[in-house]
C-alpha cells in the first residue's frame, strides 16, 4: 500500500504513521463501524472527487441505519476530504476511505455509550481489478456463501460487518482460481459481486438487478445513467445464474472496481470471452464522467 502523508482523524491531520488507535475499540471487536470507498481522479484540470456529496450522504445513512450517531455533519465531512487531498501531495488517482466507528471506553454489545470517531484516509490506489481486468474481463465464480438476507442483515449500510460474508466469498473465489465472487440471494437470484453490482447485456438489452440485496451503487446509478443516455434499454429484474451462462456480456461496478468486464462465470465463456461491445460502450463513457471529460455530469466533480 502507498503510503500518504496525512490521515484525517476527529478534525486533526495525523502523520499516516501515527495515525493509531487503541486495541479495545468498540468496533474492531464487534463490527459496527460504517465507511465508505470514494474514488478522486487526476483529471486535466487536477485531482477531482466523484460524486462526494453522495458518498458522504450514503455514509451518514449507513450510520443511521446502523444507531450510531455521527460526530461530523455532511459539510463538515466534505470538508475533511478535500482538507486531507490538499494535506497530500498525490500524483495519481486516489482511493479514499473515510469510516466513522465506535472508539474505545467501553466493552460489551449494548454501543449506545460507546464513543464516536471519525477518520479519513486516502492513498494513491490503481484499478482494484487489474488493468488487465478492466480490458480484457475477470474470471469469476458463483459464491457458495448466500448473500446476507435481509432478513438478518442491514444491507443498505455500507457497515463494517456486512463485510465477512464478501470477504469469506472472495477468499473463497480467489483460491479456486478466479479472481471474484458473484453471490446468490437466499432465494438463488443474483445478488451481486463481493464489492460491486452486477450487470448483464441479452440481445442488446441492459440488464442489473434490483439493490434488494446488493448496497445502493453509485456507479451502478451512474452507468445506468448513462444507458439511458446513451438509448440503451434497461430492465431492473431478476437474474437466474443460468440466464448469466448465457448472457452476450457481462460486468461488474463499483467505485473500486468501476466497469469491470467479466469474461467467464464458473468457467462458462461469456459472449466472446472478452470485454463486449456495449460493456466497452459503458466503461469509456463513466471514464469520461469520472476524468471530467464529460461536461454534462462535471458537477459531480469536486475539484482539490
Ligand atoms: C457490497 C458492495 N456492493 C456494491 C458496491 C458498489 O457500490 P459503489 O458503486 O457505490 O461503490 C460496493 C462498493 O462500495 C460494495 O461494497
């Protein structure tokens, strides 16, 4: 990981080596910590945030969801980011990962006297999938694990502990030789990938299932945008693995993986088992977005 100078913790810059905290943190035991993952680009006119307001909306709502009661309020938070790109001197996209958790004061499961904190980190981070990834497409496995019902589990919140079951389905899809997990609702649908949404193209036709357990994605939101722009059609529906083995294409989202082609699903070749025509399509159009090359969504930029 490449180091940074700063991380911003509780409204203080921290130097990245110091920035520490204590082994009886509520959170590192029991899991109820929310964050997020925002993504700021070197655009030509300079490193610019995607769609900060909505990432740091998100993180609030996550917080909400999950009774803990934030200790910065959205502009503040806003704020802290670009303090903290200023504070750094990055060369190279950016990768920022602000989480607001339960601090150290007390144990046990009942959090309501647990204090709060806030920290802030960023790092220059290249494409989470691979360069080779976002070209060529992943191989990727249908997970064993379920994804968490919601039932059970609060999936709207980007928390902390929502994280095992997509940490347990990586791990799983990487030693068997793919490179992510795609996870199944309890009633076998399509749920999504172990950190990004899911899509399928069928006869032109753009398919991504409903976040009724998958998280909000604002890339997923962003690219369907842009399918609408662009006069694709869309349907929001649910996906069988079967309908995926015999899709034309195939791809994930998300702010780290970003438009990512998948080339094969269980070993079953995706339309020409490589990056398709409107997978391409999409993935250079949200490039455009993101690298502000695309004047009609520059104000989801925030400009260090
Ligand atoms: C479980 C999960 N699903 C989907 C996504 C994609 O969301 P976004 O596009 O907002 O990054 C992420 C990443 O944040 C994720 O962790």
């Amino acid at each position: 990981m490449d180091k940074a100078k700063h991380i911003w913790m509780d409204g203080k810059l921290v130097a990245w080596d110091d920035a520490n905290i204590h082994i009886l943190t509520h959170t590192l035991h029991y899991g109820n910590g929310v964050f997020e993952g925002t993504r700021a680009y070197m655009t030509e006119s300079g490193l610019a945030i995607f769609k900060l307001r909505e990432h740091t909306k998100r993180l609030l709502n996550s917080a909400k969801i999950t009774r803990i009661k934030p200790n910065f309020s959205l502009e503040e938070l806003e704020r802290a980011h670009i303090e903290l790109l200023q504070s750094n001197d990055f060369k190279a996209n950016v990768y920022i990962r602000p989480i607001i958790y339960l601090g150290y004061g007390i144990m046990g499961l009942n959090h309501v006297k647990a204090p709060v904190n806030t920290a802030i980190a960023a790092w220059q981070w290249g494409s989470y999938l691979g360069d080779e990834g976002l070209e060529k497409g992943i191989r990727v496995k249908i997970s064993s694990f379920t994804r968490n019902p919601v039932s059970s589990t609060m999936g709207k919140a980007k928390a902390a502990a929502n994280y095992l079951n997509s940490q347990m389905a990586k791990y799983e899809a990487i030693e068997a030789g793919y490179e992510e997990a795609l996870l199944l609702d309890a009633e076998g649908f399509i749920a999504e990938g172990s950190g990004e949404c899911f899509f399928i193209v069928r006869d032109g036709v753009l398919i991504s299932p409903p976040n009724d357990t998958s998280l909000e994605s604002i890339t997923q939101g962003m690219v369907l945008q842009l399918a609408r722009d662009a006069g694709i059609e869309i349907q929001r529906r649910r996906i069988t693995r079967d309908e995926v083995y015999i899709a034309d294409e195939a791809f994930f989202t998300g702010t780290a993986a970003e438009v990512t082609p998948i080339r094969d699903v269980d070993n079953y070749v995706i339309g020409d088992g490589k990056r398709g025509p409107m997978t391409e399509q999409l993935q250079k159009a949200y490039f455009d977005v993101v690298y502000g090359r695309n004047p009609k969504y520059k104000h989801f930029l925030t400009f260090i």
